[in-house]
C-alpha cells in the first residue's frame, strides 16, 4: 500500500523548510533535529522509577544507562538500542519515551543504552558499549526486578543491528543468555543495491544516500563491513540465537534485509515471527504524537513480548495479521 497520508504530510511539511538532506550535511547538523522532533513528541508516561548510571569503558570513556521500572513486579529486562545509523538519537531526546512505554506495556524492566556515536566514536565503540551495557544489566539485574526474569535485547534501525550483533556475541562468549530479541527494521547488511533500497518510493525521511552517508561515517571501511559483527546477516552460524520477532516498515530500503534476516535465522532453527508495518516508513517507530504507526507499533512490539513471557510466541517463520 502507499505510504500512510500522516506520513505524507509531514514529508510535505519538511519539504516547505527546504531544510538539506542529511547526508548533504554534517553530523552536527542533522542532530539538531532531535530536540525538534521531542518537542513534538512530548514526555513519555511516568513510571515507577528511573534510574540512571555511568559505565566506564576499557578505553577510558564512558556513556550512560538508564533503568527504567514499572509500576508493580517486573516480568523482564528489556535491554533496548535506540536507532539513529550510529551517529544519532540519544536516551533523552528521541527514546525515553520508547522505554517508558515500552516498560508500562510489557511491565518489564528496560534498560536504555547510550552508546558512544560515530564519527567521534566510530565502529566498533558502539557495539562494544553495548555489549558492556548488555553485562551491566544481566549483572544487576536483580537490584531492579526479580531475579532470573527473562532477559531481552531489542533496538530499531541501528540499535537493531546491535540487538542483533548482541544476539551472536552473548552467544559466542557465553553469556549473558538472552531469552528473545525484538528487530525493528533493523539494519543487517551493507549491501546497498537490494530492492528496498534502491526503489524510489522508499528514498523518504531513510534513503539509500542517507544510509551511505551513516555508514560511511560509522565505518568507512568497505571491507570491513562485511564482518558479521557490523553486517549481522553475514554471520554464517545463526543457529543457537534466541527467538526473535523481526518488525520491518514496509515504505523503507532496510525492509529486505530485515525479512533477510529473519529467513536466515528461521533456516538455522531459530524461532521467528516476521510483522510488517503497512504504509510506514522508517523512523515511525520513534514518533509518537507525530505518526500514527507509533502507537500500533509499540503496542504490537509489547504484544509479542507478552506472548513470549506467557510462553506462546511462534515456533516458526511466520507474517502474523
């Protein structure tokens, strides 16, 4: 279907400013969006308590966490990785209130990560970040629901890509175990000429230029892309990963390589439930009070969760209603 008419008119909107593209621009310049779009977004619902920590890294940097809880007996933790193409987004402008719903829906634990941003910190900081901030949760765990809840990685976008990397090296490292990993359009390859992505109804907020523009700023090297650990879908075992659910946007260029992936993993023997967002375009998932799709993409994300804590997520490849 056409991209929903929401969608339409914000386009429109942007276009009047006839602001530059992002990948005409400088990282500098394309975070100033972020307090634009919060303030149209408006503060998350409240919950039971916020948390917020400093992490140290082996290089001597450090980025923060955030825990939030709600209201009652967490059933999870919910490890979460804002998108952004590694160089945008943040845990205070453009997704403490993805947590907070996310949190309230579920009624889990969600861990927000602040991984360090390229270009100032290219690959693989952000992946490493995040896997500290992934031991930091499963470590502590207990102080902020009960011990031995299940334990969840998600992220969209970029942050999928690393919910997806964290997949494989909790797995190869041995730990922590991760129960179940939520994709939304998730970025799992660098492969620019898909379909997807080189269709031109989908060159929209997300184009294929733009995502050029981030991953030449998160890893110029060509080469090194291809390494599983930057391209998820490359990693040539995806067997032993927890189940996922992978969420793509149908009006976007990610939108082959997360059903990609899904297949990939579903081939290895991994539990998969494949949902689409009909007529949305990527980014949807962080607009809530500016895309309609938020709200129904939030809710089916939680949706899933609930199934799998309650012991009934799919058992295969499957495109749910």
């Amino acid at each position: 279907m056409p991209l929903e008419p929401v969608s339409q008119a914000l386009l429109a909107a942007l276009a009047e400013q006839r602001d530059p593209p992002i990948h005409e621009g400088t990282p500098a310049l394309a975070r100033m969006s972020g307090p634009i779009f919060a303030g149209l977004s408006g503060r998350g619902p409240d919950v039971a308590a916020v948390h917020n920590r400093k992490l140290e890294t082996a290089d001597g940097g450090r980025f923060r966490v955030r825990v939030l809880v709600p209201d009652g007996e967490p059933q999870a933790v919910i490890v979460y990785f804002h998108g952004g193409g590694w160089v945008l987004g943040d845990i205070d402008l453009q997704y403490d209130h993805v947590g907070r719903h996310l949190a309230n829906l579920t009624r889990s634990t969600v861990v927000l990560v602040n991984y360090r941003k390229a270009p100032e910190h290219p690959y693989p900081a952000a992946i490493e970040d995040s896997y500290l901030g992934l031991c930091w949760a499963a470590e502590h765990s207990a102080e902020f629901a009960p011990a031995g809840v299940p334990l969840i990685v998600a992220g969209d976008s970029a942050g999928g890509n690393i919910a997806a990397v964290m997949t494989q090296w909790a797995r190869d490292r041995r730990g922590p175990t991760i129960d179940y990993q939520v994709l939304v359009y998730p970025v799992t390859d660098c492969d620019f000429d898909r379909p997807s992505y080189v269709a031109p109804e989908n060159q929209l907020l997300l184009s294929r230029d733009t995502m050029i523009w981030f991953w030449g700023h998160y890893l110029p090297d060509e080469e090194a892309r291809k390494s599983p650990d930057a391209s998820p879908l490359r990693q040539p075992d995806l067997t032993g990963l927890p189940p996922a659910l992978v969420y793509v946007a149908e009006c976007d260029p990610l939108h082959d390589e997360g059903v990609a992936y899904a297949t990939a993993l579903a081939a290895a023997g991994v539990p998969v439930a494949v949902e689409e967002a009909a007529g949305q375009m990527h980014i949807f998932f962080q607009m809530p009070n500016i895309l309609p799709g938020y709200q129904a993409g939030i809710e089916l994300v939680a949706d899933h969760i609930g199934k799998f804590l309650a012991g009934s997520a799919p058992g295969a490849l499957g495109k749910e209603a």
